[in-house]
C-alpha cells in the first residue's frame, strides 16, 4: 500500500513536488508515495493543485502519530534565517522526512541522500555528491561531482553547479545560475538568477551578475 505523504509547503515547491509523486505514480507505476495533502498555514481549508490543505504547520506532530509521511518544502530566497527558524518551529520529525526523487532524474549509484532530500524533473546529482537533509534539487538543476550541498538549500530550475563545490546550509541558487566548479558558497547565502558565480560567495550575502557580485545582504528580521 502507498505511504501517505503530507508536503509541508506550498504551490511553489510543495507543487512540484507533488506533481513528481504523480508523474511517479502515473507514468511510472510506482506506487511508493501518495500526495494526502499539504500543511499551509496560510490556505488551511483550500486546495493546491487540488490536494487539500490539511491544517498548518504546527500540526505536523498530530499526523505523525496517525501514520503519515513528510516532506517539507519551504524556502523563502531572500529570507534564508527565517527559512530555517520556520524549520525549526515546525519541528518534523527526521525519521518521517521522505526522499522524493522523480523516475526521470538522475542520482548516481553513490551520491548521497540526506532525509527530506528531493530531486525533481530532470535533476542531475553526479558521482559522489552530498545532498543536505530537506535540500531540494528542482527540474534541470545540475549538480556536479563530488559537490557537497547542506541542508536545507534550494537549487532553482536549470542552474548548473559545477564540480567539487561546497554550498552551505539554507542557501540558494537562482534559476539558470551557473557556479563554477570548487567554489564555496557560505550559509544562508543566494545566488541571483541567471548568475556566474566565479568567487566564493560568504556567508548571508546575495550575489547577482555575471560574473556575480555581491548585491546586498540577506534578511536577517
Ligand atoms: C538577486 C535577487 C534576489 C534580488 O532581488 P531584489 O532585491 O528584489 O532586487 P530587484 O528585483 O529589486 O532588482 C534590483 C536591481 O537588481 C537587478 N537584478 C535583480 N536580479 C538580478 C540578477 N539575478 N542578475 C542581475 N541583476 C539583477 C535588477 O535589474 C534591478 O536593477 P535596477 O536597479 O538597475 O533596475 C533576485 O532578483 C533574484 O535573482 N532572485 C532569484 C529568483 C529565483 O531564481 N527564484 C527561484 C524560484 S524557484
């Protein structure tokens, strides 16, 4: 019988995440996963992408007794502190984090997972990555070999992270980024869209351009 996942997010990347859990389920025939809904706090009693909106955040603990699965799928680019103190609020248990990966990405045979890690449409994680706990990896990102990404992150549709590269915790990479290979992106740090990133981005900055400088700090409040 499927396993019964509650995203904890919403249509921006809980969408696409629960759009891979059907594809997987429709196209592939894996059965592994069902979407039961999401936790919103904001759409409580609506639906997103017609899956109903369950409770909100802080009712994470009350469907983990009743059996059901997570995934969590906030991250506010802009807002990395608040990203991660939200996590931590909402508090998901790491034995109930699933692994969502798409039946059409590629994760090689020795790139590591971390729980809540997801890979979506056309995802590539290369030979000896490590994909932090909750870090997602969205369609046509790119991810190098032996790139190390910590939890929490977010890589955005089509950016390519080159090779050997050390991304943080809660950080972002834009959309259609570029990042060369053995760069280090500090935490909490972005990468704006359309970016080449060819220096080490510290920790809480923004960078933007190409090649990418730095644009402003990241929202502490
Ligand atoms: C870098 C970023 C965070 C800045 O956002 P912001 O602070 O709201 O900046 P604004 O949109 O007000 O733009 C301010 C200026 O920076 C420029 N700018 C914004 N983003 C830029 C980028 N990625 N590259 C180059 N210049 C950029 C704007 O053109 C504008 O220039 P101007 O003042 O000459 O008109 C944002 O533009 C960005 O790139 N976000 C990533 C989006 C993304 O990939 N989302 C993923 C969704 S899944």
């Amino acid at each position: 019988m499927a396993k019964k996942i509650i995203i904890i997010g919403g249509e921006g990347k809980g969408g696409p995440i629960a759009a891979t859990i059907e594809d997987n389920r429709h196209t592939f025939g894996d059965f592994t996963y069902e979407v039961a809904g999401f936790l919103n706090d904001l759409e409580i009693g609506n639906t997103i992408h017609n899956f109903p909106v369950l409770g909100g955040t802080g009712e994470v603990a009350r469907f983990a007794e009743q059996g059901y699965l997570f995934v969590y799928a906030i991250h506010m680019l802009g807002n990395n502190y608040k990203t991660e103190e939200l996590f931590r609020q909402v508090n998901v248990p790491q034995e109930l984090l699933v692994n969502i990966v798409s039946k059409r990405a590629f994760v090689a045979h020795n790139a590591q997972l971390g729980p809540g890690a997801c890979v979506l449409v056309n995802g590539y994680v290369g030979a000896g990555a490590q994909i932090g706990a909750c870090t997602l990896i969205t369609s046509h990102a790119f991810v190098g070999h032996d790139t190390v990404v910590g939890p929490l992150s977010h890589l955005a549709v089509c950016c390519v992270v080159g090779s050997r590269i050390e991304i943080g915790k809660v950080a972002d990479v834009g959309i259609n980024a570029t990042v060369l290979e053995k760069r280090k992106i500090g935490d909490y740090a972005v990468v704006g869209a359309a970016s080449l990133v060819t220096k080490d981005i510290p920790e809480g900055q923004i960078w933007a351009g190409s090649p990418a400088r730095y644009f402003r700090d990241v929202k502490k409040d």
